[in-house]
C-alpha cells in the first residue's frame, strides 16, 4: 500500500533526514518516535505530499510521488491522504459542520452533509456542528480535525502530534476513536509523535535520532 | 457549499472589513455618478437655456451681465431700452424672431417677466389643461415651480413684489390673477412668471404716480432702480421702456453685421450668448479644471483604496487557501472562490455607490432649488453610468487577480507547516 525506499527529505536543498525502507500494506500503522527537530514534520510532510521528497521514491496505492506534481498531487492528496497537522488549521469563517463539508467540496466530491453529521456524532461533537471553530475546546478541535481528516475515507491517515496536546484521558479517547475509524476505512495510520503513552498501540515504529 | 456560499461565509465573518471595502468602493462610485450627472444637467441647463437665442440685445453695460439676467435670469439687468426702437430692431429682415422682456418685481423671488406668447413658446412650454395665456393686464401665466411654490392655480390672485429678488415692497393693491400654468419644460420659463409688458408697465405707472415716499425707498431697498422696466416713464416722458429682446437670426449672416451694427448706432447693447458663456467658461476654467483634476485624484485614490482593500483581505487568505489546497482543491477552484467574493463586493459597491451618488445629487438638487436658479435633480439616470457596473467589476477582477494567481505558487509545506 505504502512503499518508501530511500528517501531521502528535506526543504530549501537541505536534507534533514533520510528513510532507508518504510513499508506498510493495507491498514497497517505505523508510529514514527523522536524527539523536536528530529525531521518527524518533515517526513510526515513528505509522505502527505506537501513537500517534494529530495531523494528516494514513495509509492501509494500505486502511484509514485514522482508522476504526481503541483494541483494533481493536490487532487491525488485530496482523495487518498487524510491529514492532521499539529497546528490544527480550522477555517474560522466556517462552522465545524461546514469545514466538514469544505474538504469533501476541496477534494471535488460529493457533499454528503448527513455522513458528516454522523461522524461528529461518532466523536460526541455533533453538538457543536453549528459553532465556529473559536468557541470549542483544544480537545473538541482536536476531533473536528480527526473528523475531517477522516471524511474522504483516504487509504492513510497522517497525523503529527495528534495527542501531545491532551490529558490521559482525551489522548486515550482520540486514539481510540483513530483506530476506530482508520478500522472502519482499512486505512493505514501514519502518526509522527514524541509522545510515549500511545506507543503500545503500534506494532510497526520508527524511532528518529535526534536533531543533527 | 459552493464558491457563492463561501464567499459569502467569508464576507460575513469580517464584516467590518467587508464593509469598510465597500464604504470605499462605494464611496468612489458616487464621487463619478455625482460629476456625471451634476456635469450632464449644467451643460443641458445651459444649453437648453440658450437653445435658438442668437442675440441679446439690452441697455448699455456689461454683456455678461446681460446674458445672464436675460437669458438665464441670474443677474440684474443692464438697463432698459426705449420700446420704439427695440420694436425697430424686431422689424429688421435679419431678425427672425425678437421677444421682448420686461422685468421689474418678483413673486417669492421668482420673476415676473413681462412678455409676449413667443417667450414660452420659444421653449416649447404648453400650458396645462384649463389655462389660457394672459388676455389683458394683470393677468398671469406660471412656471411650473412657480405655481407649485406658492401652490397656485388658475383663478387664484398673487402679488408681486418690487425689484428682482424676494423681500422687496408688495405691490398688494395690483394682485394678479393665474390664468394658465405651464408644464415642466426643464428650462428657466420653470421658474419665472409670465404676463403681458402692460401689466408690468401699468404697476409701475401707478406706482410711481401714487407713492412718491415709496420710491424713495426703493432706492434704498433697490439700488438698481435701472432695472425696472416701467420705472423711468417720469423721466423721458411717457416713452415705454423694455429690459431686453431675445433674437433669433433669419441667417446666419446676421451675426457678421447685426451686433456691431446695433452696438454703433442706437443706445441698445448687444451681446451674443455663445460667445459670452464661452467666455464665461474661460474665466472659470481654470477652477473648474481644478476641481476636475481633483475629482479625477480622489477617484484613483479610491480606486487604489479599493484595491488594496481587496488584496489585504486575498492576502489573509492564504492560509485558507493553501488549506484548501492540501485538501485537494484545484487551483481553478481557488482561483473562482476568489473572484466570487471580490466580484461579490466590488457589484455591491457599484450599486451602492450608484445609490448613494444620486442621493448626494438629490441632495445637492433641495439645496439648490431654494436658490431658484439651478435645476437638477437625482432622479436622472444616464447611459453612461451602466458603464460604471463593468468598470467596478473589472477593478474588483483586477484586484482578486494578483492574490489568486499568486495561489498556484503557494508553497503548502511552509505556510501551513513550517511557519
């Protein structure tokens, strides 16, 4: 599903770490562990398809990164590649429902406003898909990016940090309602952290050095 | 969800951007409307004053001055002129048509103006049902504002007072009576009452008879006691005086030879209203090319105001739209989004600038009918200002074009992650 092999990433011509071998057949996870600075956002980035690798080639769902340029990797990324980023980025002119919506609408897919509704009722937000981003929580965020991350029903979802931010319980709760859905869609889970307490639910982990 | 409800979404969550964008716009928008249409009614004003008047021929003075008391009824005249050879002159075969005027008192400022038919006629006035034209002294027909003014109507009597504008001695015990009320003609006849000259001269032969003490304050009230009509009968005996004629040329020809002829040899003036707006024009040329410049300025101030309005907002987009980006949107889709949402605001200024412009004009128009010499009004649309819809929405393009072009390049990795 997932075939990384030599890769090498990095910005601006610098190369901040290399990934000899990575592979990940359908639905299986993957934690990548290491410290701040050790390149996790980096080849998180890469593999989502937002940063051109330097080196090395990926393969999802057989496409190769290298065929894949500008607005039809945008439109590849859109169907194939659910992202969390650390900084969640909510659309604050929207409501949850429609920043929902929005990436079903981005992605050139049908607008399917009841499997939204359904998903933030599965993550016990659905009270809150008439509100703007600004009045939720950290934690209720947190679920609205999972929820819209998810809703393409993408064959990997990346998520960087997507616990570091949250207290025991809401960290076990939105690993839980992770597995869940990637379950759900057999989508493969690709999630960069420095935070141990999600460890045991990864079999597959690769630990990065740190910052050199 | 759709680019029109995105916008929307947009223009909604920073409304007092949004609406400071528009208050500029719009703001610019009605500077245009208000230079096109204030423009557009002061050159019909003037040429509809003028239209077929070739020639003004009055007292010796100033021929600005009497253009602009005769023709457009702004001035005081110049003087009078003796009726015998002011009806010598009408008979020249140059002279297609001379319409004498006679002026002297003024009803709540407006002027009665002692005429014949062919004065309104010459402005193709027509009276309103039930009217007639004068028929004998005193008997009055009125402008359209006139009538509205003092609300008259036809059997109703009125008096006039002495000299040209409102406040001077009434003339109660010579009422005249409304028999005709002409309809609007957009031209000065609006604004004056019309008689026959006896009835300005029969007021004034009376009034001069019984009320020496009166006179003498009228000269205090109304230094230009030169310009009333029947006034001076005391003096040159009983000659009848008239204030003007107002001539239509037989042939073009009569311009090479009939003014200097009249200038040289009679104690008459004239003066060609062409040529004297367009020296008028010259003296205020350089005040209104100024104000034009000046227009012209605050128009591309406004223009730049609008653009960076616009560009600012695109800008703090960026992260939105790299966003979108990352979640598969294609360029042409962003592209569209943007220009929905500043066509969106640019069409709403237009129209409220459009709105607000003939509302200042509107404005502009109460202010100046107090004064009884201009009439404008805000409810003229003009051709031109369809243009001005195009126009905005290419400003508002134009703006959205820069910051949604700048999209494509949009590095994802460094605005959303790496920032």
């Amino acid at each position: 599903m997932l075939e990384i092999n030599n890769l090498n990433v990095g910005y601006d011509g610098t190369t901040v770490m290399e990934l000899p071998h990575l592979s990940l057949s359908t639905g299986e996870h993957c934690l990548i562990l290491g410290a701040s600075g050790s390149g996790k956002t980096t080849i998180l980035s890469t593999i989502s398809g937002l940063l051109a690798p330097i080196g090395g080639e990926i393969v999802l769902d057989g496409h190769s990164y290298k065929d894949l340029h500008g607005s039809t990797m945008d439109e590849f990324r859109g169907r194939h590649i659910g992202i969390i980023y650390q900084t969640l980025h909510m659309v604050s002119a929207l409501t949850v429902l429609e920043n929902l919506l929005l990436a079903q609408y981005a992605a050139g897919l049908p607008q399917d406003k009841d499997k939204a509704v359904n998903l933030l009722e599965h993550l016990g937000i659905a009270d809150k898909k008439g509100n703007k981003p600004e009045t939720l929580s950290q934690g209720q965020l947190q679920r609205v990016a999972i929820a819209r991350a998810t809703i393409n029903d993408p064959k990997i979802i990346v998520g960087d940090e997507p616990t570091s931010a949250l207290d025991d319980n809401a960290c076990e709760n939105v690993m839980d309602l992770l597995l869940n859905l990637a379950a759900a869609s057999n989508a493969s889970l690709v999630i960069a952290t420095h935070d141990q307490r999600i460890k045991r639910h990864f079999h597959k982990q690769i630990t990065l050095g740190g910052a050199q | 969800m759709n680019c029109l409800s995105l916008s929307s979404a947009y223009l909604r969550h920073k409304t007092l951007s949004a609406v400071l964008t528009i208050a500029t716009f719009a703001a610019g928008v009605a500077m245009i409307v208000v230079m096109l249409l204030v423009n557009a009614q002061l050159q019909n004003e003037f040429s509809s004053n003028l239209k077929g008047i070739d020639l003004v021929v009055g007292g010796k003075g100033s021929p600005m001055q009497l253009i602009l008391s005769s023709v457009f009824h702004l001035d005081v005249p110049t003087g009078n002129i003796p009726l015998d050879e002011a009806e010598k002159l009408s008979k020249h075969p140059m002279v297609k048509q001379a319409i004498p005027l006679a002026l002297g008192d003024n009803y709540r400022g407006f002027r009665i103006v002692g005429t014949t038919k062919a004065y309104p006629e010459h402005y193709h006035a027509l009276l309103k049902a039930g009217g007639r034209y004068w028929g004998k002294e005193m008997e009055a027909v009125l402008g359209s504002e006139v009538a509205a003014n003092g609300g008259l109507k036809p059997g109703d009597t009125f008096s006039g007072s002495h000299g040209l504008t409102a406040g001077g001695e009434l003339h109660s015990e010579f009422p005249y009576t409304v028999v005709g009320i002409l309809e609007p003609t957009g031209t000065i006849i609006d604004r004056l009452a019309l008689t026959g000259r006896e009835s300005v001269w029969f007021i004034h032969e009376h009034h001069d008879h019984d009320d020496d003490a009166d006179e003498h304050r009228h000269e205090v009230h109304d230094h230009h006691d030169k310009d009333h009509a029947g006034e001076h009968e005391h003096e040159h005996g009983h000659e009848r005086e008239i204030t003007s004629l107002l001539i239509t040329y037989n042939t073009p020809l009569a311009a090479v030879g009939l003014p200097r002829q009249i200038n040289s040899t009679t104690s008459m003036q004239a003066a060609s209203p062409a040529f004297e707006i367009a020296r008028l024009t010259a003296f205020m040329g350089t005040g209104t090319e100024t104000l034009k410049y000046f227009a012209w300025f605050l128009i591309i101030l406004a223009g730049f105001g609008i653009f960076a309005g616009l560009y600012n907002a695109m800008n703090e987009r960026r992260y939105d739209l790299a966003l979108m980006r990352s979640f598969g949107a294609r360029p042409g889709k962003l592209f569209s989004l943007m220009m929905t949402e500043s066509l969106i605001v640019s069409l709403i200024s237009v129209i409220v600038g459009m709105g607000l412009g003939h509302l200042l004009v509107e404005g502009i128009a109460t202010w100046l009918s107090n004064t009884k010499h201009i009439h404008m009004t805000g409810r003229l649309f003009l051709a031109e200002e369809t243009w001005l819809i195009p126009v905005g929405l290419a400003v508002g393009a134009l703006a959205a074009l820069l910051p949604a072009v700048r999209v494509y390049r949009i590095d994802i990795f460094k605005t959303l992650v790496r920032r």
